[in-house]
C-alpha cells in the first residue's frame, strides 16, 4: 500500500465500520429464525440479514489485533470470512447466541492470517502454538517492570509455566516476536551503499573446486564402466536395472525376462554387487599408482 492510498484506505475502513455500528442487533428470537431459514431452506435474505447485524463483531475484533502490523482492511476481510463461516456452521438448536458462536469463528480467522502473514518463516498453528504468539507479549508485560523491554529467561520459564509449553518453544517465539523479517536488498549504513545481502558468505564452490567435482565425477564413471564389464551380461542387466537407475525394475519382472525366478534374480544381485564393488576398488587403486611418478626416474 502506498502513501497515497493510506488516507483512502482509512476512509474506507471508517466507512465500514460506521455502516456495521449502525446495523440494528438482532433479538435471539430473530436470530434463530434467520438461522433456520437459511439452514432449512437457504433464505439468502436471512442469511445476509444475520450476517449484517454482527459485523460489529468483525470491526471490534479487528481493532484489538491492529498492533501485529497488518492492515486493518485485511483484518475486516479475514473476519468477514470468519463470520461467514459461523453462519454456515451455525446450530440453532444449541440455545447458544450467534455473536457468541460467531466471534469465535472471527477471532481464529483473524489470528490464523496473522500468523501466516507475520513472518515468512511458517510459525506453528497447533492451538499452543497460537496461544504462546499470543499471548507472550500480554503475559511478559504483566511479569516484567515497564521499563524493562528485554525478553529475560527468568521471564520465559515464568510464560513457560503458565502456558504449560516447553521452555524451548518459549524462547523460539520470543525470538521470532523481536523483530519482523527483513529483506536482504533493504540498505543499511551512514550512506545506504551497502546491503544485507553483501555480507552474506558465498556458499557456492568456487571454479577450481567445481572443475576438481566435474573430474573426479568424470573418473569415478570410468572406474564404474570398467568394473561393470567384468560382470557377466546377465549380471550386467540385474545391476543396471536394480542398482543404477531411478525406477528400479522389480525382481519379479527381471526373473520373467531372464527365465529365472525373483529369489534367483536377488541372489544373483546380492552377489553381483559385492564383486562390482571389489573391482572398482582394485581399479581405483591401480589408476591412483598409476599416476604417481616413479621413485626411480630421474629428470
């Protein structure tokens, strides 16, 4: 959202909410029976009606959670959602009053976006995982002074204790609470020339090592082609298709085509392996002595 739209958006939220407190609440006798209408014979009207009445509920909860950084338009919008599946999910027959049913429903809409927009490091959503995202800020700034801003470990076992969730979890979530995600272009410095990304170690290899990986890739693939012709043809087939690639051919198919049984084509692999294995072995060693200079030569 630009600056420019800001103001607008303001209106449009203040508009809103205008609009919901201005929707007369409904008694509980009207309430069960647009309920029932819309449950038993899909009256939009009654539906629309119910809804309208307790958009109230969306804007009131929006304005408690507007401190999490999101805009309050996206807030309304996730609670209108929830408020619509309240309505759907609604059981008059319960006796229970919709704004209480429905605020339930707006308040988990609410703090489910939150959570998935908080950061782009995907926080838990299990209920203790909600409750420790909201509720550390609230119990924290009961259990320290004012002016006491750090997150204390003496503070995070007392969380810990009275949320009944490890201590661990605490002190992953108040780390992820000091500070929103920052993008590594975002410049920093007297002069802003610098980025958060220029810092950053370079992890790929560097020329040298990825031409020194292409070689011995290179290598190891003729000491495998060598051994492999020391195998026979038919272990030749069974170690290709059982050993070296994706799709493994089943050893029920390999015994169909080869005219042997599945046990025998496992036998003959087992046993297959473990000779490839010496060979490349041996030619490694033998290709490795072989390149090294000969203590005798002169230069």
């Amino acid at each position: 959202m630009t600056k420019h739209d800001m103001p607008n958006a303001f209106k449009r939220n203040r508009a809103f909410a205008s609009a919901a407190m201005s929707i007369p609440l409904l008694s509980r006798e009207r309430e069960f029976e647009l309920a029932y209408l819309w449950r038993e014979e899909s009256d939009e009207k009654a539906l629309h009606e119910l809804v309208s009445a307790y958009l109230r509920l969306v804007v009131s909860m929006a304005s408690k959670f507007r401190n999490y950084g999101l805009s309050m338009s996206d807030l309304i919008q996730e609670g209108n959602i929830g408020l619509m599946q309240a309505a759907f999910k609604f059981e008059p027959e319960r006796e229970i009053r919709f704004s209480t049913y429905a605020s339930w429903w707006i308040k988990s809409a609410m703090q489910d976006y939150i959570l998935r927009n908080w950061s782009i490091v995907r926080s838990g959503t299990s209920a203790s995982q909600k409750s420790l995202f909201f509720n550390l800020r609230w119990l924290r700034a009961k259990i320290q002074t004012m002016d006491d801003n750090a997150f204390s470990s003496e503070t995070l076992r007392i969380v810990a204790d009275k949320l009944n969730i490890n201590f661990s979890d605490v002190e992953t979530m108040a780390h992820r609470l000091s500070g929103r995600d920052q993008s590594l272009n975002a410049p920093i410095g007297e002069n802003g020339d610098d980025s958060l990304e220029d810092f950053l170690p370079d992890t790929n290899p560097s020329p040298e090592e990825s031409v020194m990986r292409t070689m011995d890739g290179a290598v190891r693939s003729q000491w495998l082609d060598a051994a492999l012709k020391e195998l026979s043809d038919r272990e030749q087939v069974i170690i290709r298709e059982r050993r070296l690639q994706d799709d493994k051919t089943t050893l029920e198919v390999l015994g169909s085509r080869l005219g042997i049984t599945k046990e025998r084509v496992r036998q003959i692999e087992h046993k297959a392996f473990e000779k490839l294995r010496s060979s490349v072995v041996r030619i490694s060693r033998e290709s490795s002595a072989s390149a090294l200079p000969d203590p005798g030569s002169t230069h």
